[in-house]
C-alpha cells in the first residue's frame, strides 16, 4: 500500500483510513463511472479537484488490450508525471493526497486529490475566437514559446501526456495577462506515462495531438514554425531538414484526428 498525505487531509483524515475517507468527499461530479469518479470538493474554503479510481476489471483490460489502448489502472500514473514534472519545473497540479492499494491492477484502489487551479481560464477557450479577433502579436507569440517550453521538457523528462491538447493547458487569470508577465500550467495527467526517456513514438503523438487542437484558432504558418524552432532547440532550417517525415505524419494525423471528432461530436449532435 502507498499512502501520501499532505495537509488539509493529513489532519483531517488522522487515524482515519484515507481509502474510505476519499469515499465520503461530496461535491461537484465531473465524472461518476463504475470504475472512476471524478470530483471537486472544498475543505475550509479552498477547492481539490479529486480522482477515485476502484480497479477496471479484466474484462476492460483485455478489451484496452485487443484494441491497442493502454489502459488507465489507477491514480498511480498522474501522481508519478506531476512529481516528474515538478521535479525538472514544468508548472502543473500540486498533488496533497494520494493512496494505492491492491496488488491485483484489475482490483486496484487508488486516489488523488489536487489543489484547484483558479482562477484560469484554458487556452482552448483563451483562444476560442482567435480567428475572428486575433489577439496582440507579442501575447500569442510568448504563449506559442511557453507551450513549446513545456513541451519540450515534459518530454525531455521522460513524461508524454497521451491527451497533449490545448484544453490541458491552464493560463492563470490572478492578474492581467501580458507577454512578459502569465503562467501556464499543464493539467489532466491521468493517462500520462512516465520513463527515463520519451520514446519518439510517443513523443509525435503528443505534438500531433497538440496540432490538431490547435487547427482552428488561426495559427499562421509562421506561428507553427516557431513552434517547432522553440521545442526542438535547432536552427529553423534543420529542423524541416531532419523532421520532415514527422512533420507530414502530423498533418496525416490531425487530419485523422480531425475526421474522428467531426464523426463523434459533429455528426452525434445533428442526430
């Protein structure tokens, strides 16, 4: 069993057991499945956002399995990406509780609980009519290098995200937003994965991801280049000369991605 507390719930839930505790948190359910219950509570005054994870079965797990998914057994994969991502000062959640326990990963018990990030505002909405009123040059062009920032040394620390969007980054609105002066964090790390070094695979699928959310927000062909001279740290010129074959996996992929959310979200909502 692994059991981290941190305070309030290290005082609150003293002598108490924490799994059954976790249990009893009431708030607003952002997410309430069999398996997993997602929710935000409030303990004096300050928010937690909490992640309940009860084992998925075999069953799903071979069913992730035979459909080449990797499946989400627990709160154990967000718990280690937040440390890694702190450890190496890529901004994200501050993790002050967290248990584990079970052997069996079908049977598994675990929990998070974070602190609320507020207020923020994510950069999917930040930019949500970009293209309609594009924001100021300076202000788009310092977010384009901090995400790249964050990026690039989430994976160089051998942490890729599996749901690299750009919903998943969080700019904090505690005071005016300038280009020399904002804070972004990276959130939702529940499917992260954390090695000593991230495999290219995995690497691509994030920034294809990260692409495609991105695709109508009015991005110029000059802001995507800089992207890519910020993440990869390289002379512009080099990197088209050693990227090409994943720059057009890319396009190939958010094209793909593309297609697949008009067909689930689209389509779903005319029907």
């Amino acid at each position: 069993m692994k059991l981290v507390l941190a305070q309030p719930f290290k005082g609150l839930w003293a002598g108490r057991d924490a799994f059954a505790e976790v249990e009893k948190l009431q708030g607003e359910v952002f997410r309430e499945l069999e398996a997993r219950r997602t929710l935000r509570t409030e303990v004096d005054g300050r928010g937690y956002f909490v992640k309940i994870h009860r084992g998925i079965g075999w069953g799903e797990i071979f069913k992730n399995l035979i459909t080449a998914k990797l499946p989400v057994l627990g709160a154990g994969l967000e718990w280690a990406a937040i440390q890694r991502l702190q450890q190496v000062g890529v901004p994200t959640m501050t993790a002050v509780a967290f248990g584990e326990r079970g052997s069996n990963p079908a049977q598994q018990h675990s929990f998070i609980v974070t602190e609320e990030l507020a207020p923020t505002i994510s950069l999917e909405d930040f930019s949500l009519d970009w293209q309609q009123n594009p924001p100021p040059l300076k202000l788009k062009r310092a977010l384009i290098d901090e995400v790249a920032r964050m990026v690039r040394e989430m994976h160089r620390a051998g942490v890729n995200h599996r749901d690299c969007y750009i919903c998943h980054f969080l700019l904090h609105t505690d005071k005016p937003v300038t280009p020399g002066d904002f804070r972004l964090s990276v959130i939702d790390l529940h499917r992260a994965q954390v090695r000593a070094s991230t495999p290219r695979r995995w690497r691509d699928k994030d920034l294809a991801a990260l692409y495609f959310s991105a695709l109508n927000i009015g991005l110029t062909r000059h802001d995507k280049l800089r992207f890519l001279q910020v993440y990869f740290q390289q002379p512009l010129r080099q990197v088209l000369r050693e990227e090409i074959a994943l720059l057009a996996w890319m396009e190939q992929k958010a094209a793909r991605l593309l297609v697949r959310y008009q067909r689930k979200y689209v389509e779903g909502a005319a029907d």
